[in-house]
C-alpha cells in the first residue's frame, strides 16, 4: 500500500503568480503595441512626454495589474489575497527598476505614480475575487 502524496501546492502557487503576472504583461504591451501601430503613441524607443498619453497608458496599465492579479488570486491554491499581494510588491519593484532605467523617456510622475499603484492594484483585484467567492 502506498501513501497518498500531498499535493504540490507551492507548484500551484508558482503557476497561480506566473499566470497573473504573463496575463498582465501580455495585456499591457498588447495594448502599447496597438496604440503604436495607429500612431497615437510614438514609435518604440521614442520618449513620451505629452502628460494625456502617460495617463492613457497608467489608466489601462491599472486595470490590466488588477486583472492579473485577480487571476493570481483565483488561481491561488489557498490565501488568495496573499499571493495578489506579492504579485503586487513584484509589480512595484519591477516598476521602480523601469522607473530608473527609462528616467529621460517621458514624465518623472509617471514611473513613480505606475509603481505606487501595483500594491493598490493588487488588492483591488484580490478583493473582486474575494468578493466573488463570499
């Protein structure tokens, strides 16, 4: 007779973090990408100045975090909220090491106010799926 083994919950932890952090990429460069290609942005590897095209970008950025997160949080084999959080602090990080890298590429706010709402982002997509399943 052989034990049962327990289930690889960190595996699914893994795959419930990469996911949302995959679904989140995918969106956002998705949506630059087609704002490039109708030219309302500028070419790749041109800075952005103008002030109304950094919040387009914040705006959607924003929601598409939530959504990754609320997918991370869905897929989260226990602690929803915990694993929607660290996708969020990643987020931040990942932000503040873009922020610093493309410092001369458009406004300083908006790098800073991208990083600032990972964690918020996080937490709002978490408490959908929360909201959800009570």
């Amino acid at each position: 007779m052989t034990a049962n083994k327990p289930p690889r919950r960190w595996l699914r932890s893994v795959v419930a973090l990469l996911s949302g952090m995959f679904v989140g990429a995918v969106l956002s460069l998705g949506t630059d990408q087609i704002l490039h290609v109708l030219e309302v942005y500028p070419p790749w590897g041109q800075p952005m100045h103008d002030p109304g095209l950094n919040l387009l970008a914040l705006s959607y950025r924003v929601v598409y975090n939530a959504i990754g997160c609320y997918l991370a949080a869905r897929l989260a084999p226990s602690s929803p909220m915990r694993h929607a959080m660290i996708l969020g602090w990643l987020g931040f990080v990942v932000s503040l090491m873009g922020a610093i890298a493309m410092w001369d590429f458009g406004p300083h706010w908006y790098p800073i106010i991208l990083a600032i709402t990972c964690p918020l982002s996080a937490w709002v997509g978490a408490r959908l799926y929360l909201g959800k399943t009570t």
